[in-house]
C-alpha cells in the first residue's frame, strides 16, 4: 500500500520465469496500470514501504540462484533504483519495518541453504549492516512487529524439518532471543498481529514439499511470552492469505491444502472475541500465495490479486486476475 492508497505489485513468477516487472492497482478506478519496472527479476522476494512512502525490495531467487541485491521504488518518480545489497543472498527471507524506520530482514535461503543471519537496512544511508542471528536457520519465517517494539519470528524450514520454534528481535541490542515454541512445527504459516497486542499464527505445512497441512491455529501473547490453542480452520491450508479488517477480524484467504493436493478457493474469518473461524464466501480462483497480493484497501475492501494455481496436469500456472472482497 502506497501513502495515496494505490497498491504496488512487484515481480513474481510469471509462467516463463521470474519477472521484472511492475503495476499498480487504483481503487479509485479498479483499474491496473504498469509502471517502473525493477532492475533485477524477483521471485520470494519482500517489498516493505518506508517511512517517507518509497519501498524497499530486497533479495528473492529460486533455492540455489537466491539474489544479494535491493532496490527502492519511488512513487513521486515511478521507478526503482539500486539501492545498497545485502550482506547474503536471500530468498524467502522475513522482512519487517521497525518503529526507528530501518528495515529488518532475517533469514531465508542462499545458494545452498536456509540462513540464520539477519541484517538492518538504514534508509538513511541507503546500506545493510549485519545484525545478530537468529538461533534457528529459517527459510520463510514470519515477523510480527509486536506494540512493544520487539519482533516475533516463528516457524520456517531449518533445511531439514519445518520448525516449531519462535524467537524475539530486541532493536535496542540488535539480538535475537528465543520464546516459548508454538505447540505445531510450521512452514507456510500466517502471522497476523490482532488490535489486542496478541499475533494469530494460522496453518501451515509440516514438512518442506510432501508434508501435511494443518488447520490449527495458535495465539502468541506477548505479555507472557507464551503460545496458546485457538480454534481451528474449517480447511487445513498453507501458503495462504492472512488480512487483518478494519472491524478486527482476520480474512483467510486461498493456500494449498497439502503438500502434494491442490490449491483452495475457500475463505474464512476469525473472530478474535469468540477465538472461532467461521466461512467466508470463496474467491472466483484458488490461488496459492507465491505472486498473491491481499492487502486491505482504505475502503475497507480487501484486494486479492494474482497468485499460482495447480493445472490438472499438476503444472502450476500464474494467474492475472484480480478479486474484491468487500
């Protein structure tokens, strides 16, 4: 989401290969319009808005082609520009904007192999500098900025398992901690923070590939470091959407049902009061969540827009379709 409401989407995985290029949603019209494109084609990279409304996007790649580099798109201008590279090549690594205005990223994959480190990017200087590690290597974890100002990191793939662990980022020493672990190891989870302070994790997948879905979800309460039960999804689901709305309640949207099945249309919402799922009208596609876009619009609506779909082939293919929820 852009300062003026309109929504970026970069990159992705087209049906050919990682793209370069750029659009942007207007809600005014409902109409998508090309603009910049990036320098370098990504795929599992992040796009994170900075303080003064440009937007950082750092690394991406495929498991042993992971990109180092960044760049900064500017809507007053309407292009990218290289910015500084990070210290190691990432894809599917976390990022999250900090109350300072740096940016964290952590983890990921390089060329060989889920990471550990993370490292801050200071839109001040246009650098990366190396920040403590995590004690866990986790390929495409969550981070949760909680009220406190700390991070929540939760789950991943470690190169071996799907991990159950959680950790905490504290800005002011530049040191990850571990918390209490999720009841349920988790890879293609969602992290939402609620009004309340507390971060619903939902979902994900047991296993890097041919693992098990899951319909669980779980709590985390930061005023006790601890992850409690919560009820369950009517779907086991991973690689999904997770949008707050403005009335509190969480939008889960698509995923996969399993690691081998195929990917979901279903939709559902959770009440924080109540700790409950309940179902949603379903999406015009399925859609799984590499190249997906959901972001809550200043309407209130909800914009759901790209994502890949399993032919009956077994051949995913990229969608360019867009959808509302309203």
């Amino acid at each position: 989401m852009l300062p003026d409401g309109r929504v970026l989407l970069t990159g992705g995985m087209g049906n050919a290969g990682p793209v370069t290029s750029a659009e942007l949603y207007d809600p005014a019209s409902g109409k998508f319009t090309r603009t910049g494109s990036m320098t370098t084609a990504r795929y599992d990279h992040t796009a994170t808005r900075l303080p003064d409304g440009r937007v950082l996007v750092t690394g991406g790649g495929y498991v042993g082609a992971a990109i180092a580099s960044a760049e900064i798109y500017d809507p007053k201008t309407a292009k990218f520009t290289r910015t500084g590279s990070m210290a190691s090549a990432r894809g599917g690594p976390a990022a999250v904007l900090l109350p300072d205005g740096r940016v964290l990223v952590a983890g990921g994959y390089d060329t060989k192999r889920p990471l550990a480190s993370a490292e801050l990017y200071n839109p001040a200087t246009g650098k990366f500098v190396l920040t403590g590690p995590m004690s866990v290597a986790r390929w495409g974890p969550t981070a949760t900025l909680l009220p406190d100002g700390l991070v929540l990191m939760t789950g991943g793939f470690d190169g071996s398992n799907a991990v159950a662990s959680a950790e905490l980022y504290n800005p002011a020493t530049g040191a990850f901690a571990p918390t209490r672990s999720m009841a349920t190891a988790r890879l293609g989870q969602t992290a939402t923070l609620l009004r309340d302070g507390r971060v619903l994790i939902a979902g994900g997948l047991s296993a890097y590939l041919l693992g098990t879905a899951t319909a669980t979800a779980e709590l985390f309460d930061p005023a006790t470091s601890t992850f409690s039960p919560t009820g369950s999804m009517s779907a086991a689901r991973f690689v999904h959407s997770a949008t707050l709305l403005a009335d509190g309640r969480v939008l889960i949207a698509g995923g996969r049902e399993s690691g081998g099945g195929g990917d979901l249309a279903s939709a559902e919402l959770y009440d924080p009061a109540s700790g409950t799922f309940a179902a949603s009208g379903p999406m015009t596609n399925a859609r799984e969540t590499e190249n997906k876009t959901a972001v809550l619009l200043q309407s209130g609506a909800v914009l759901i827009a790209g994502g890949y779909v399993q032919g009956g082939s077994g051949a995913a293919h990229a969608l360019t379709s867009a959808e509302l929820c309203q």
